[in-house]
C-alpha cells in the first residue's frame, strides 16, 4: 500500500471515529466529520489503484 493511502486511511478512520462521538454527544458538526470521512475515503481508493497500476505520471 502507497504511504499516501495509508495517510488517507487513517484519517478516513479518524473522521469516522470523530463522527460518531460528536453524534453521541448530540453535536450537529458530526455532518462535517462524514463528508470528510468520504473524501479521504475516495482519496484512499485512488492512492491504492493508482498504486496498483504503477501510474507514476506527473501532471502539471
């Protein structure tokens, strides 16, 4: 696994974490812990493909 899609998971999994304790707590800002729970989960995935796939093209 590419070192960028670890970081990405592991703050996928931190947001989510972060997500349900503000929901517990009864705090509405738990929205903002999904959403960035799903872009570093989109972000894991396209580390991990492009990983894969040995695309090590740079753009710019």
């Amino acid at each position: 696994m590419p070192r960028l899609a670890f970081y990405a998971l592991a703050v996928c999994v931190l947001s989510a974490v972060a997500a349900v304790v503000s929901f517990v707590q009864g705090n509405w800002l738990g929205i903002v812990w999904v959403l960035l729970a799903g872009v570093s989960s989109n972000m894991t995935w396209y580390y991990v493909r492009r990983g894969r796939s040995g695309g090590r093209s740079v753009t710019g």
